[in-house]
C-alpha cells in the first residue's frame, strides 16, 4: 500500500497541470496514475492532422511556455512532445500503465486501486481524466444492418484508408470540418448536420480570438453558463471554408436512417455510401468514481466549480465548462487546478 498526500488520475493537460502545481497548496507527495504507457493523456490518439485553434502563447501550462513562434497554432505531435517535456520536468511521481478501477472512501483517507492490483491511498484526490476516453455514439436508425464503416473520430487516423471513397462526417463542430476538410481531397465527402455550419472569425480585427477573450474577460466564470448556451462554431481563419469549397465538400441535413448500401437523406433521397465518420463529441465518465458517493443517478459528478459537494476530499479538472469557457484548453487547466487544489487544502483535517 503506498500513501501520498494527493493522488490526479490522469497524465494528460489537467492532470499535469495539477500536479505542477500541488506543491504550491501544501501536497507534498503527489502521485499521478496514468492507464497509458506513457504522459499525454488523449493526445497521442487523436487524428494525425489536428492543429490547435489557439496560438502557442495561449496554449501554455503553469511554468513552461510552449516553445517556437507564439503566434503559430500547434499540430497534434507537438502538443504530445509538450506534454511528455512537461512531464519529465515534475518532481512527480508518475505510474503510467496504471489504470483506475475503484476510487472508494476509507475514514479520513482515499483508497486507489487499479487494474493490476496496486492499491494506493491519500488524504486528496483529483480525478483529471476528462472525457476524452467515452466518444458519444449517437443512435443511429438503420446502423445494424449498414454494410459500411462507422467510426468515430476517435478512431479516425488521417485521410488515406478512404481513397476513393463515399463517406459523410456527422457533425459541425471544429474536429468535424477539419476531418472533413482533409477527407475531400481523398474521398467524395458530405457534412451532415442537424443545423447550418456556423462560423467564428479566428482573428478578428486583427487578433487571435484567445487574445479577445482573455483581454475582455468573456470565459471568466461569471459568463460561462450564457457561453454553454451559445450554438456550436466553427473557429477558421478561412483556411478550412476555403478546403471545403476546394474540395467538393457539402454540407446536407442529416440523413434520417442507413441502410444496408448507404444513407436516406432527409428528402428520402438514398444514396450509396461506404463509410460514416462520427465528429460527435464525447461524454463525461468517471466508472472508477462509481462507489466513491460523488456521482448522481446519472453517473456524474455531483460539484461545485471542481469540487465535489457530496463527499470530501475529491476534486475535478478537466470538464468543459467547469469554471470558465477555457477549462478544457491548455490554457485554462492550469487556472481550474489552482482554484480546485486551493479548496481541497482547506478541506483537510
């Protein structure tokens, strides 16, 4: 049985993130459990191609500016090289290959088990695994007997298994047009969505939308319930609009069931199709929290800005929206983390 003061499941953004900055509350030995080989957290998975909205000087965690020109927008690989820099730089331990099963409420203690069998404890935890690990699969009338590919964008690498091919992306937001955007220079691609695509200026009047919203304070927490209602937008400079266009790629209404050869478009239209690529999002999870009192019937965490209201000692990093519109992004991980590990110092006895 090992102790520590804290315990952050999850080596991705926020889980790094807090454990930068443990020290600063109080938590002198702070333990990481990451289920991957090694730090990173969903990075290393996501599709070749990916390329920040945010510009490097906002895409930074607590300590470590992220390196090259600030104002460039970084791709997927050196996000995870940033991360895995980030992590060697910790005084942290870090069990990779260590996945959480059962988070559970022991006295004035937290027990950590994990898969293999390990069994931790610690006054604190933080669970920083954000949904990145539970793609949301809507229904999809029709898909048993659809003799194509579905996949979600989870799954989904780079363009080339799809030379030559039907396929329709489902979804407006921005991993949808990117992958979208790429496919149609490989594939004959079509958007489906349930509303028009919706378009955010990446530099207006000038400045990068980040430099906007930290200068005029719109993600502060104050803002963030009217910013959860704000409809779903794309954020382009133009490049992406202008790939779709150049690339044949349209958008449709979103088909109303598959079929064994392809999809029944909403005007009842039947068309072949060979593959349907989900940009559908993703869903909170915490199984490993099940038994540990903080979830609702729901399976979600019952908080309040990242910390749990029906049990102490357990804090969240990581969620959109948790705190700010920036709380999942690089850039705001590290702010959530302080505020939550701040309230968790104060909880203990």
């Amino acid at each position: 049985m090992t102790h520590a003061d804290l315990i952050v499941i999850g080596a991705g953004q926020s889980g790094l993130a807090t454990a930068a900055l443990a020290p600063r509350h109080g938590f002198e030995r702070t333990l990481v459990l990451e289920s991957a080989d090694a730090p990173g957290g969903a990075w290393p998975r996501y599709y070749e191609s990916l390329t920040l909205f945010s510009p490097a000087r906002y895409s930074s965690l607590p300590g470590l500016r992220f390196p090259g020109d600030p104002d460039r927008y970084p791709t997927r690989d050196e996000v995870v090289d940033y991360l895995r820099d980030y992590a060697r730089r910790l005084a942290t331990e870090i069990h990779t290959a260590a996945t959480v099963t059962s988070v559970t409420r022991q006295g004035d203690a937290w027990s950590v088990r994990t898969g293999d069998g390990r069994a931790f404890t610690a006054r604190a935890v933080i669970a920083a695994t954000g949904d990145y690990g539970t793609p949301h699969i809507p229904s999809l009338p029709g898909s048993q007997e659809f003799a194509g590919q579905v996949l979600h964008a989870a799954d989904y690498r780079s363009p080339h298994p799809f030379d030559g091919q039907r396929v329709v992306v489902v979804g407006g937001g921005n991993s949808a047009i990117q992958i979208a955007a790429e496919l149609g220079e490989a594939a004959d691609t079509t958007l489906a969505t349930r509303r028009p695509i919706g378009w955010t200026p990446q530099r207006p009047l000038g400045r990068d939308l980040h430099w906007w919203l930290k200068h005029t304070r719109l993600d502060v927490a104050p803002i963030r319930r009217l910013l959860e209602k704000v409809p779903v937008s794309v954020i382009d400079d133009g490049h992406y609009r202008t790939a779709l266009e150049r690339h044949g790629v349209d958008r449709r209404e979103m088909f109303s069931r598959l079929t064994a050869e392809g999809v029944v478009w909403a005007d009842d239209t039947k068309e072949t199709v060979d593959a349907v690529v989900l940009a559908t999002g993703y869903r909170l999870a915490f199984p490993y929290l099940i038994d540990s009192g903080a979830l609702d019937s729901d399976g979600l965490p019952l908080h309040r800005g990242g910390i749990a209201t029906a049990v102490a000692g357990l804090g969240l990093v990581g969620m959109e929206f948790q705190r700010s519109f920036s709380s999942k992004t690089l850039r705001g991980v590290g702010r959530d983390a302080d505020h939550v590990l701040a309230r968790l110092h104060r909880q203990r006895p």
